[in-house]
C-alpha cells in the first residue's frame, strides 16, 4: 500500500523529511537544528530552534528596500546585504 502511495508522489519514506527541514531551516536563517542519537536506548532527538541569526529590525529594513526580491536573494547574499547593513556609516 505505501509502495502505491510513493509511486503517485502521495508517501514518503521514514526519515526523509530531515533534508527538507534543514532547507527550509537554511531559508530562514535560522540556527542549525541539532539532531542526536542515543543507541543503546534506540532514541533520538531533535531540536529545531527557531531563532533567526538576522535581526528581525534589519530583515524589516532590508524588505523596504529591495522589496519583493528579497525573497529571491540566496542565503549568502542576504548576510552580505545584512552585514552591510549593520556596519555601513551612519550619515
């Protein structure tokens, strides 16, 4: 049954959510998630912070001025555009 579901793009396979979860983690800016393993107890744990290495006023800022297409800017180019909001000289 879960074979039919996979092949209609209906199911998933245990444990592949994690890639999608650090994408959209990387997306956001936010910390890492932390996984962890406890083998002889067969556990593990999770923890998906959901704390923004981006101030949240220069995120606001940023929007502003670029509009929409922040959205569209890469990971990296969004830490340049923040760094270079933070430190550029006041006027």
């Amino acid at each position: 049954m879960l074979k039919m579901f996979q092949l209609v793009g209906l199911g998933e396979k245990s444990g592949s959510g994690m890639p999608k979860i650090l994408r959209a983690w990387r997306e956001q800016s936010w910390l890492t998630p932390l996984v962890s393993e406890k083998l002889d107890l067969d556990y593990d744990s999770d923890d998906l912070p959901i704390i923004s290495l981006i101030p949240e006023e220069s995120i606001r800022r940023l929007k502003l001025l670029v509009g929409d297409a922040y959205s569209y800017l890469s990971e990296l180019d969004r830490f340049i555009l923040v760094l270079a909001h933070r430190f550029e000289k006041n006027k």
